[in-house]
C-alpha cells in the first residue's frame, strides 16, 4: 500500500466527496489483481468432456481519510473470464471492442465517530460478513464476491460491540405497494469471552399477484414472500494448544409457496476441533462437523430445510461445490483437517469431507431411500517464494455414491460411481 498526505482546497473537497470541507485528506491507494486456471472434470455424465479456463479479477481501491475520522472509499473491480465474452455477448481478447466491464465492488461513507467516542456508522456499497462467514460472506473466492448496499450503525464499548444491520436486498418501486426486499438486525461482539451474538430478519415484501399488462400487478399486500427470522452464535475459544469453533443458528418464520403459507423451523450447527503442534512446522489438525437440517415431510405446511442465507460454500463444503445450494433433504458434513509449513515459504493443506444429507432423499433406482452421497478430498499447496507474489496449487478428488449420481443425473439406470476431478493454480500479487 502507499499513502501519501494530500493538503486540497475544501472547495474541491466538498465537491469530491461531498462531505464538507476538511483541513487534510490522507490517500490510500491499494489493490489487487488475481489469475486462476482451472481444470473441470467434476460431471458425473462420463459423456461430458473436461473443461479449462482461465479467470481473472482486478481490483484498485481509493481510501480517502478526512481528519482522522471520515472515510470516502471505493473499490473498482474488473472480473473476467480470459478469452471470453463480455456482457454484451462480444468477444474482448485481441478486438477493438470496449467491454465496459469495469463497476464499483465497493462505494461507502465510513464515520468512525460520531459526536461522540464509540459510535460510527457506514453507509453504500460495501462487503458484509458475520463471525468465520458460515452465515454471511463476502464470497472471496468468486471471481466477483458479494457486495451489500444499505448501512451499518455501531457502539463499540469497553469489550464489546454492537452493531445495527440494514441491508436493501431489492428495491421495488411499484405505485400500489411495497414489493421491497430488506434484511435488518443487530449483531453483538463479546470480545473476551469470543463469542458473537446475532439476530437477522428478512422481509420480501413482494407478492404473489399477477401483472394485467406490463405495469400493473394486482395482490393482496398481505401476501408477501417471506418472514424469515434467523437466531445464531459464533463462538471462537482457543484452551492453550487447542481451538474450538462453533456455529449455531435457528431459523423461523414462514414463506409463501403456490398461495400456501409454509412455517419455517430450521436449524444450523457447525462445531471444530483443532489441535496446534509446537515447532517451526507450525503443524494443526482438526475435525468437526456440519450440520443443516433437513425436511422429512415435503407435503405438510411445515419446512424444517435449513436456508443457507448468504455464506460461501467453497471454503466449509468441499471445493468441489457440489453442496452450494440449500437442499430440502439438509446436509450432514464429517470433515477432517491438515496444515503444515513445509518451509517457511511452502504450506500445505489437506481437506477430507464424507457427506450426506440430513434426511434421506429417494434413489431414483428403486425408489429406495439412502443419505450416502460421497467423499472429498482437498489438497492445496501455497507459496510466497517468489518475490512480491502468493502462488496457490491444488487439486481434488470426489468419490461419489451411485445413489447420488443417479440423482444428480436424474437417470435411474447409471452405476456410475467414477471419481470426478478438479485442480486450480493461483496467482496473487497485492499492492
């Protein structure tokens, strides 16, 4: 990163960043840019042939800091798959063609005190997260991420903070009603006992009505999508060589599916066990779990499938990502972890994870119900022995169960249960 000290006239302060005239602005001027290559061989469909891409992401960051206290930031980011199209379907590698592909990942106002010592607030565009991002995540490793518009408003006290959320999923700005979609709470910081509380309520004002013509829609405004409330903890305790990190959420409310009202009770826990060994190896193994739970009963009014909200699957599910999404049947996940320094410029990870779903799903075979779906294995190996740049290799390997391969394929005559295969390699230079 390189700072440096910029004296401007307050006009063109004021006029630049809106946010009235200040006597000094110091300028922090950072960014990234990211390449990935990437091996596909992850279909079950032995038809199917294997598929390389290259993917690139740049992002350059302006952090304006008006007296200490109020920041005006904004990351510019540029994501791209090399060779390929842009938005518009045209192709940019060695053409004329102007991609316009350039947006702003992250717009906000910080205000790191207000009137007063231990409140501030931001407001704009900007990634949000919660605890170890099982719940809420910026999504990293995506080669665009997530980004949140609306604002945060904190106390930061002696040992604690609590902050107020509000986040504008959907802006609906329809004449008869509201059809927004909001998501508010509070999440509250113990920083001694290393615990995070949270509450999240999400409300989707849109409706089930239908539209007449293109710019009228008639519904009952009381019919809206969903109410969904989700309770949870982050806990993070480290016992000497020891660490244990827990994950706990309930989820309640209800959703409307086809005009029928469903009632949520749902349910997410996540627990880790990791030991670190003494040594310049700077070794760690770990084990734990995590579980969602599922739905045992499809054509009742109630849904006990837990939601998945707004995490990244990739680093807790595999990197294969094969359990992305949310699934009625829940998902149970044994894991297993190793790090070790091979050199102090050289570590290495490996990932084990058996799956299965938390309720059983129905084998398209014979109508027989199973929760095997497979096992993963995960092997990175990282480096900074280049000079100014962090190299990422890894590779993985997916045993799968034929149940689950019928299910994915939708085809109850395959015995297919090949292992499938992945690979990356990473480049990353900051600066």
């Amino acid at each position: 990163m390189k700072t440096s000290t910029i004296c401007l006239v307050g006009v063109v302060l004021a006029a630049a960043i809106g946010i009235g005239a200040r006597a000094e602005t110091t300028l922090d001027v950072s960014g990234q840019v990211r390449v990935r290559t990437e091996y596909d061989a992850r279909s079950f469909d032995t038809a199917a042939t294997a598929r390389t891409f290259a993917l690139m992401r740049t992002r350059v960051n302006v952090d304006a800091t008006l007296d200490s206290n109020a920041h005006a930031f904004v990351q510019f980011q540029d994501s791209r798959t090399l060779g390929g199209a842009d938005q518009f379907g045209n192709w940019q590698s060695g053409t004329t063609s102007d991609g316009k592909n350039v947006d702003l990942h992250q717009a906000y106002i910080q205000l790191d005190r207000i009137w007063v010592d231990g409140f501030g607030a931001k407001v704009g565009r900007f990634e949000f997260f919660l605890g170890n991002q099982r719940v809420f995540s910026p999504g990293g490793w995506g080669n665009v991420g997530r980004s949140w518009e609306g604002g945060l408003g904190w106390y930061q006290g002696n040992g604690f903070k609590l902050t107020g959320i509000g986040l504008k999923a959907q802006e609906e700005n329809f004449e008869d009603f509201n059809g927004d979609f909001d998501v508010y709470g509070l999440h509250l910081k113990l920083d001694k006992a290393g615990i995070e509380l949270f509450g999240l309520y999400e409300l989707n004002m849109d409706t089930l009505g239908t539209f007449l013509d293109e710019d009228i829609k008639v519904a009952d405004p009381d019919d809206h999508i969903m109410d969904r409330w989700s309770f949870g903890l982050y806990a993070l305790r480290k016992f000497q060589h020891f660490d244990l990190e827990v994950n706990g959420v309930y989820q309640t409310g209800k959703v409307i599916d086809s005009s029928v009202q469903i009632d949520l009770q749902a349910f997410l826990f996540t627990g880790e066990v990791g030991y670190n060994f003494e040594g310049e190896s700077k070794a760690r193994f770990s084990a734990g779990i995590d579980y969602a739970s599922g739905d045992d009963n499809l054509m009742d009014t109630d849904y006990k499938g837990y939601d998945n909200l707004y995490y990244s699957s990739h680093q807790f599910r595999g990197y294969m990502d094969y359990f992305v999404a949310s699934e009625p049947a829940g998902l149970m996940d044994l894991l297993a972890r190793g790090r070790i320094n091979l050199h102090p410029d050289w570590t290495a990870n490996a990932d084990f994870h058996y799956f299965a779903t938390a309720q059983n799903y129905v084998d398209p075979a014979d109508d027989s119900k199973t929760s095997s779906l497979g096992m993963e294995l995960d092997v990175t190996v990282s480096t900074v022995s280049i000079a100014g740049v962090k190299a990422v290799f890894g590779g993985s390997v997916f045993l799968p169960d034929e149940a689950f391969v019928r299910y994915r394929l939708d085809d109850p005559n395959s015995t297919e249960s090949d292992p499938t295969f992945w690979s990356y390699g990473q480049l990353i230079i900051d600066f």
